[in-house]
C-alpha cells in the first residue's frame, strides 16, 4: 500500500479523524484557513505596494496613521497590532522615505509623536485605491467581506481575552 492509498491520520477533531484518504486535512482547521487567506492577501498586496514603494507592514502602519495622525508610537503598537521592536524599525524607515516625521510631544518633552508629512498625505489616496484593485480580484462581495472582517476582529478580541 502506498502513502496515498493509506489512512494517515493528520488532525483530529472529537471522533472525526482527517486522513488524506477522506480529503480531510488542514485546510479544515480555521487557523489553517485564517493562515493561507492572510498569506494570500499579503501576496496579493505585494505587488500593489510595491507602486507606492511601500512594505504590508509600513502600509498598516501609514494607514493608522491617515486614521490618527500625531500618534505615540504606543498608540500605533495598539493600533497595528505590532510590538515596539517591531514598529520602531519601520517608522525609522517610513521617516528615511520622507513619509513621516518624529517630533517631541509638546506635553511631554520625553516622548515622540509620528506626524504624515506632505509626501505621506499625498501617498494616502493612491495607497487606499489599492483596497478596490483587490475587491475586484475577489468572488465574495463587500458585505461578506464586512463579516468576514467582523469575524477575524471578534476572534482577535476572544483570543487575547486573559
């Protein structure tokens, strides 16, 4: 017998075993989906990004920005989701490509704020338009996609509940 033709057990779920015989596998595990659909966009926007010469992390982090601009950069680690480590790298890189400035708090001398400058600003509508480009590449509609976000954020909320 074959490794194909073979029952291999590779996830299980109560009394239902997935084998690669049944068709069962991976992809019914939510994470898993969750996963390569996250690949997938990041993929996706690569190219698009790449227009606006533009990473998906520095993009996340612009966007917060045209949301909240003048922002600490522990208001965009809450924000974007990523920790300090990871975000100050890439406002000291989004700050080299002259997209956003760090300037001294005016309340309190000892911390930054990330302000847009003139360039981010006008990078923000080229940059956004990149959201139809992708909904045109894609089978489900706008309203789904406002549950399926809607869903993520809810799990999201769930999952760093302590």
């Amino acid at each position: 017998m074959t490794v194909t033709e073979q029952s291999i057990p590779l996830t299980s779920v109560g009394d239902e075993t997935a084998s690669l015989t049944t068709g069962k596998g991976l992809s019914d595990n939510v994470c898993f989906a969750l996963y390569t659909a996250s690949n997938a966009l990041v993929r996706a926007y690569r190219p698009l990004l790449e227009r606006c010469d533009l990473t998906y992390p520095q993009y996340l982090v612009m966007q917060a920005l045209w949301f909240e601009d003048d922002a600490s950069l522990t208001a965009l680690s809450l924000a974007t989701r990523l920790d300090l480590g990871t975000l100050t790298p890439i406002v000291k890189r989004l700050e080299a490509k002259g997209l956003v400035a760090r300037k001294v708090d005016l309340t309190d001398e000892r911390k930054k704020v990330i302000s847009v400058t003139a360039a981010g600003v006008a990078l923000k509508q080229e940059a956004l338009a990149l959201k139809q480009v992708l909904l045109e590449k894609v089978s489900i509609s706008e309203q789904e996609i406002v549950q399926l976000r809607d869903l993520c954020l809810t799990l999201t909320h769930d999952l760093n509940q302590k």
